[in-house]
C-alpha cells in the first residue's frame, strides 16, 4: 500500500465539489514557456458532467507573430494555420464562457492555468479563479509505479487513445479519458469530491 500525502498539488482552490459535477479538461500550445512574454496559438477543451464528454472547444489563435521554428517543429503548427484564427483578445471571453462554473483539468495543470490566468489579467483585467486538478500528480498518487507520468505515457498505461500528440484538442481529448479512468479508481476507494485534505490510500 501506498500513502500519498494532502492532494495539494492534485487539485488546488477545492470547493469540495462531487467527481460528478461538470469540468473541462483542457490543453493548449503557446510559442513557448513564458505567459508573461509567449502567445497561445491553439485551446482544447472537453467538457465532462457525471461522468461522460458532454461538449467540446477548439480553435485556433492568431499570436499576431511568427511561430518559432521549434515550436512549428513540435506542434506541427505553421504561420498558415493561424493566419486567419481570431487573436486571444476574441478567444479568451468564448473559452472563458465554456468553462464557466466548472473544475478546470489539465496535465501539468500549472503550465496551461497560469497562461490563462495571464492572459485573462492582462487581456480582459479579471481575475481567473477556478478549482483546478492537475491528472499529472494524480496519475501520481493513483499508480505510484508507473515510473514515468507524461501523457502519453499514462495514457498507455490507461489504454487510452492518444492520436496526435501536442496539438490541443487531441492532448485535450486524450487527458479528459485519463482523467475519467482515474476517477473510476477514486470512486473504487469510495472518494466521491475533491478536496485538498483528502488523502489516497492507493493499492499496488
């Protein structure tokens, strides 16, 4: 048996919502590391309610700049791609409607949370506040063996589909099926909400 220690970095803001509640899981690629200095050029996003994909989000986003090669490189996005995408100052308000009242999921939740806590601050001057579950560090807590915990590797573990790896709404798409199989084994420990005090009792 394993412990792992209060979930704070699996789920952060809890307002101990139930496993059934609504969420979106999402993804997105930027131009590069920083919020403060890089683009976002592409949001994924799935919506999940008591249990199942109810809706989904994907666009394009027009960085008004040149992709870095690098990043054309591994996303597999070109300047033509989104030349003709609205820029973030159009997108943001639709995706921030998508995701209204729900939890937000990511892998490695802290890179794409703070691009969008930035983005909204800087773009729309509000605060963006939300419960936020990172499938990353409960990967972690749920099969502490697995070793290694990028998402196409839980997703293999998981058997679970990953078609186009680093674009948004495939990562998007893939992430919310991991996410989903990781909260089929919460519920097989009788842990319905998310909240920061619990804690997993994981059997290897």
């Amino acid at each position: 048996a394993y412990l792992v220690d209060d979930l704070k970095t699996v789920v952060t803001n809890s307002k101990n919502q139930s496993l059934d509640d609504e969420y979106v899981v999402f993804d997105i690629e930027t131009t590069g590391f920083s919020p403060l200095y890089n683009k976002i050029i592409e949001i994924g996003a799935v919506k999940v309610s008591k249990g199942e994909i109810v809706d989904k989000f994907s666009t394009f986003v027009n960085p008004e700049e040149p992709i870095p090669y690098r990043i054309e490189q591994l996303t597999s996005i070109n300047d033509g791609m989104v030349i003709d995408a609205p820029a973030i100052d159009k997108i943001l308000p639709e995706f921030l409607k998508f995701c209204d009242g729900a939890v937000m999921v990511a892998h490695n939740a802290e890179f794409d949370v703070t691009f969008i806590r930035e983005k909204t601050k800087t773009i729309l001057g509000k605060a963006f506040e939300c419960t936020v579950v990172d499938t990353v560090s409960l990967a972690r807590a749920l099969i502490p063996n697995l070793g290694k915990f990028t998402l196409d590797h839980v997703a293999k573990a998981l058997n679970v589909s990953l078609l186009h790896h680093h674009r948004a709404v495939d990562d998007a798409e893939c992430c919310a099926d991991i996410f989903l199989a990781l909260v089929a084994r919460l519920e097989m420990l009788s842990l319905i909400h998310i909240s920061e005090p619990t804690r997993l009792r994981c059997i290897s």
